[in-house]
C-alpha cells in the first residue's frame, strides 16, 4: 500500500472508520475515498457496483456496520442480520469484481462462542453456541470472515479479517440506552459531578471483567496488518489485559474529578464473567498496543472537554 493508492475506508464517519483515516492520512495515505451512508447505501448492491466502477479502489477498509447495544442488538435482530449481511457481501463482492488489491473486513469479539475458554483465541471459532442476545449481529460478521476465506480460496483474492476487543475514543456514543460500558461511566461520572451527586449506582456487583482497546491503537494495528499480514482466518486486536468494571469505575470517577461514592444495584445482572482476547499472534507479527487504559480515558475525557457533549 502506497501514499498514490486509492483507499476505500468503509464506514468512515463511525469510531473505528474514522480513527483509521486519521492513522492513514497521518501517515501520508491522502488518496482517501469516503460516502456517508446518505450518499452511498451498501446495502444496494447495484449503487455499490457503480461505486465501484467508477472509483477503482486499489485497497478497502471494511468498517462500515450496522451497530449498537445489547437492547438494540437484541430487538432489531432481524435488521442487524439483513443489514450487516448485505454490506459486507456487497463490498466484498464488488471488491472482487472490480480488482481491488487487498481488502480488510473488520469483525467483533461477539463471533465468539459464550463459553469460550479464556483468553479467546482465533481457534475458538466456531466450537460453541454464541450469546443468543447479539447472535444475528455475531452471525454476520462470522459470514464476512468466512466470505474473505472463501474468495481466498476460490479467487485467490487477498482478503483479509482482524477481529478488535471492546474499543473506545473519538466519535465513541454516549447515549445512556445505547452506548457501551466505558462511554456510558463518562456519562455518568460527568453528570453526577457536574450535578453534585452524593453517589453513581453501577449495576450488578462491578466483578465481571473486560478489555478495551483504544481506536487510534486499532487503526494501527488495522494499517499495520494491511501490511503484514495475508492468510485466511483473522487476527485478534487488544491489549491482552482486562480489569474489573469496578476498577475501570473507579479510573474513570479519578479522570472525571467526581468525589462522590460508588454503589451497586444488585438486582442487576452482571453479565458474562469474563472476555479476554488472545493476542499472541499480533504481538508475533511485530505489534502491540502503545495507549494504556487510563492515558486512553484521560484524552477521550479532554477531547471531549468537559462539557455537554451529547
């Protein structure tokens, strides 16, 4: 990949998809081709040949996705299956048709099965029942890893998937019905401050442990593979460490300033015990993660400047 190449970054306005333009075009990559899902349906495979056509990407980033929280992901199952299902299909397909060089399809550590062994590595997939909440959504992307193996092999197209922990940073949701855990503790932690609010009730007893990844690190590492790496199958992306949500609470009440207490509902679930990913083989490939957790939230909160931001 070369700074004359012209790259495709899918889904470029979301968290991932922008935070890989920005490493690309840091690194001197200015031949950048973006459509807002306004301007460029992928559900629409005809609209998406003609892009295609008309543009002749020499390489693609795969970002693009229908997303959102357990409740969403569980609610619109229907949707998030059609929906994901036919924009990887119709990239990877016009992708092939029109010779794009390489491709990289960005999944999720939902493809997982539930009871996976811990730390979870790439073999795993595939050896159990998944989390039936978001199993449309795993489905997916599961189909869009098996799709670039396929074309691998049939067409012999270098098509490749990486696979990223939970992930955070610029462009993150904040919505309290929809957001993720890390951005929702902003949220909250901000508001209560901001409030004066003696206390912040977390749910459940803060036991359940999990991993985050910073999405300027996994706009690295997605360039970094772009790079060096060619073969079916997919790579893990993450720090290799978790911590409890308990302890992430309580770096995120330290950033904000928030001198109030922390409880707990413990009428609430607390959810899967554990997901750690098994980063062994990136970290043989050459790369590894440079923003620690805590720096990570100190630079999304100041970005973010303190304010009403949602």
């Amino acid at each position: 990949m070369t700074p004359t190449d012209k790259i495709y970054v899918a889904g470029h306005r979301g968290m991932v998809g922008s935070a890989i333009a920005r490493k690309l075009r840091a690194d001197g990559y200015d031949n950048l081709i973006t459509r807002t899902s306004s301007e460029l349906d992928l559900r629409d495979q005809r609209a998406v040949n003609e892009f295609f056509a008309a543009e002749q990407p020499d390489y693609v980033f795969l970002a693009a996705a229908k997303v959102g929280g357990i409740l969403a992901n569980n609610v619109y199952r229907g949707q998030f299956l059609y929906d994901n299902l036919m924009i990887e299909a119709n990239v990877i397909e016009a992708a092939r048709v029109h010779g794009v060089k390489k491709l990289q399809f960005l999944g999720s550590s939902c493809i997982y099965p539930k009871l996976a062994p811990q730390p979870l590595t790439e073999d795993a997939l595939l050896t159990g029942p998944l989390e039936p909440t978001n199993e449309p959504y795993a489905i997916a992307k599961i189909t869009g890893i098996k799709l670039c193996d396929a074309y691998r092999a049939q067409y012999g197209c270098d098509f490749i998937s990486v696979m990223p922990t939970n992930l955070y940073g610029p462009n993150d949701n904040y919505d309290l019905e929809t957001s993720h855990v890390l951005p929702a503790l902003i949220r909250k932690f901000h508001e209560a401050k901001r409030e004066n609010r003696p206390e912040v009730v977390m749910w459940g007893t803060g036991s359940p442990k999990r991993e985050f990844l910073h999405a300027d690190d996994l706009a690295a590492a997605c360039v970094y593979l772009m790079h060096h790496f060619s073969d079916y199958g997919f790579v893990n992306v993450g720090t290799g460490e978790d911590l409890s949500i308990l302890e992430l609470a309580q770096t995120i009440r330290e950033v904000v300033g928030y001198q109030g207490e922390i409880t707990h509902d413990r009428s609430k679930p607390d959810g899967t015990p554990r997901k750690l990913m098994n980063v062994d083989k990136l970290h043989a490939m050459g790369w590894k993660h440079s923003i620690e957790l805590r720096e990570g939230i100190e630079r999304v909160y100041a970005e973010l400047g303190g304010k009403d931001w949602y």
